[in-house]
C-alpha cells in the first residue's frame, strides 16, 4: 500500500495458489461363495489433480467531492487446472480467466449512522471431488459422478448497506441487495430406466452430478444487530429473507421462483469476567431445485471459563446435545420419477477446547462479534 497523498492510498500486489491432490482408492468385493474378498477394478481408482491460480490486484481510495469514501479495484485470475484419472484417461480440464472489479463508496453521517453502495464479483470455482468422473456404485439405483466440464460459478452482487451504533453498544445494520450467478453451479438428477457401465448394466438409476446448467437471481435484505440488554446478556439476530429465481435448462418449466428465508440467534450471557456462556441456533429453509431439499436447523450450546490473568481459557461445546438425529425430508421431482427422501444425519456432538497465550504475541484481525467454533450443515 502506497499513499499519494493525504487523502489518496493505493494498493496492488500479486498472488499465486499452488493446490495438489493426489488420492487412491482400493476397493475390495466379497466373494459369498468362497468368503474371500476381491480387488473391484471398476470401483477402485487412483486421481491426481493440480489447480494453480495466478492473481493481481490494484485498489484504490480516495474521497469524492468531499462527501464520499470511495474504494475502487480490480483483481484478474488466471487458473490451470491438470488433472490425471486412472478411470477417465485423456480428461481435459479447461484452464479460465477472469476480471473481477469491486466497487464500495460510502458516506457516514452524524449520530454514528453510515450508508453503502457497494458492488463486487465473485468466482467459485468448482471442487475437485465435482469434476472427478470417477462413478461411485456403492448404491447401484443411486450413482453419482463428477464432471470434469463444469465451468466457475460466477457471481455479481450490488448491495445497498446502513448501519446505525447506539451509545448503549447496540447496533443494526440493514442490507438490500440484488444478486446474480451466471453460470451457477447446482446438483442435477437424471433418471435411467437402464444405465450400462463398462460391461455392466443398472436398471432403475437415478444419476446425479453437478452442472453448469442455470442461473440464479437472488432479491433480498439481511438484518442483523446486536443488543445488549443490562450490563451481562447480549443478543446478536440475523435474518436474511430473499426472492429466489432459478432457471434450469434441462428441466420442464425451466424457471422456479421461490421465496428463501435463513435466520440465526446467538445469545451471550457474561456471568463474571472470566465465566460467559453462549447459545446459537440457525435454521436454512431448504431450496427449490428439482423438487425440494430439506430444511437445515441446529443448535449449540458452549462456556467458557478463563484462568491466570485471561492467559487460559477452557471450553465447552455441544452441538445439539438433545436430539442425536437431524431430521431432513426433502422432495425430488423431475420430468420421469418423484421421489420422496427421508434421512436421519447424525448430527449431536461434545467438545473441550483449551486455550494458552505464551509471551506477548498479538495477532490482530477484522474486529468481529466472538462466536465459538461452529459451523452449521450447509446448503446443497
């Protein structure tokens, strides 16, 4: 970063991201007859696959007649992908690059108030586990497989942000946003009344790999605050509810519209200073998408009690410590079957964590609300 003036910074460098995996996979059959197990040649399989991304930036900010903070960029991405299936010789997977801008201007009033206007691209580029065509038939109706074709999912996003702080610590902060993917990446579900591989022939399959195959316009608004409430408990909401419209272009209606909703709650409470307790709950309304997938919703609970001058720390942490299942129902629905899935995802877990500080290092990072390490089932 380089100031050319008082009021002017700007800032470039460059990147380059080296990823390398390398599996094997033996599989062995049983033999009823003889009681013996047996290589499977057809599902054992060795990958070796390499992703390189090169990357440079530039950014600028700088104020804009006098009333805005503005920060403007650029990042381009260049990436080679190699990769070497023992099942799928000769599979070649297109390298791609991509400019991506980003814009925020911004304007902060008095009374702690400040609006946004922001705009940013977004790249996701397929996992290695999606483009690997390797066909897994440890359930013959039920296969899945990689796709070697698929393309980055890319993202465009203008969002529209105020923030409001309070003397008491409270805060909200509203976001309206519009956002694009073009191409998106979702699962896709074929059905076959036989499907044949290699020498062998399935009947009544249903095939399911990722795709490059729609888009998704996603209107919505995200509220999420913090509120103290006396000096010991605070809570920290956030609900996000949006208009989804997707398009499929291999399915008949090609279009769904759908509404979508995720909401959360954390709430803290400090007992003393070296005793707090939390809990954090997040539901995800399930997405239209050939049919209906399940809703996710979990729960954790967690206390921590701090020694020796805050330099230790010992935790606690269950994960839906009262139900040992999530329950999911979701609803598959395509041109030639419907199909109604019930799984019970074991999901209840317990954890300690200790924490030492040795010395005086301090790492510094983005100030943000302190959460205990959880994560929450994704979205498909």
């Amino acid at each position: 970063m380089r100031p050319i003036s008082k009021e002017v910074e700007l800032e470039t460098g460059l990147r380059t991201t080296f990823q390398s995996i390398i599996s094997n996979a033996d599989v062995f059959t049983l033999n009823a007859a003889t009681g013996s197990f047996a290589r499977d040649n057809a599902q054992s399989y060795a990958s070796d696959y390499k992703r390189t991304v090169y990357a440079g930036y530039v950014s600028a900010n700088f104020p804009l007649f006098d009333f805005l903070e503005v920060k403007a960029g650029a990042r381009y991405e260049y990436t080679v992908n190699k990769a070497d299936y023992s099942t799928a010789h000769n599979v070649a997977i297109p390298s791609y690059s991509n400019l991506a801008p980003s814009l925020i201007i911004g304007h902060k009033f008095a009374n702690q108030q400040s609006v946004k206007l922001a705009y940013s691209y977004r790249i996701e580029r397929p996992d290695f586990r999606d483009l690997n065509p390797f066909m897994n038939l440890a359930d013959p109706h039920n296969i899945t497989t990689g796709n070697p074709n698929l393309q980055p999912e890319i993202g465009n996003k203008i969002e529209l942000g105020y923030n409001k702080a309070y003397g008491s610590g409270a805060n909200i902060n509203i976001i309206v946003y519009y956002q694009r993917n073009s191409p998106d990446i979702k699962p896709y579900v074929s059905y076959y009344s036989t499907y044949k591989i290699g020498d062998s022939t399935y009947n009544d399959v249903t095939l399911t790999t990722r795709a490059t195959i729609s888009a998704e316009v996603r209107a919505g608004v995200n509220i999420s605050g913090s509120l103290p409430i006396g000096k010991s408990l605070t809570l920290r909401p956030n609900f996000q509810l949006f208009d989804r419209h997707l398009r499929n272009d291999n399915a008949v209606p090609a279009v769904t519209d759908a509404f979508g909703m995720r909401l959360n709650l954390n709430t803290a409470y400090q007992f003393s200073k070296t005793l707090a307790a939390e809990v954090f709950g997040n539901y995800n309304m399930g997405m239209h998408w050939q049919g209906r997938q399940a809703d996710v919703y979990s729960y954790t609970l967690a206390i921590r009690k701090q020694f020796s001058n805050n330099k230790a720390s010992l935790g606690l942490i269950a994960v839906n410590p009262f139900n040992k299942y999530i329950n999911q129902k979701s609803l598959q629905l395509t041109q030639d079957f419907t199909s109604n899935i019930y799984r019970d995802v074991p999901y209840r877990s317990f954890g300690i964590t200790f924490t030492y500080k040795f010395g005086k290092l301090k790492i510094t990072k983005v100030k943000e609300p302190e959460t205990f390490n959880y994560t929450p089932p994704s979205e498909n």
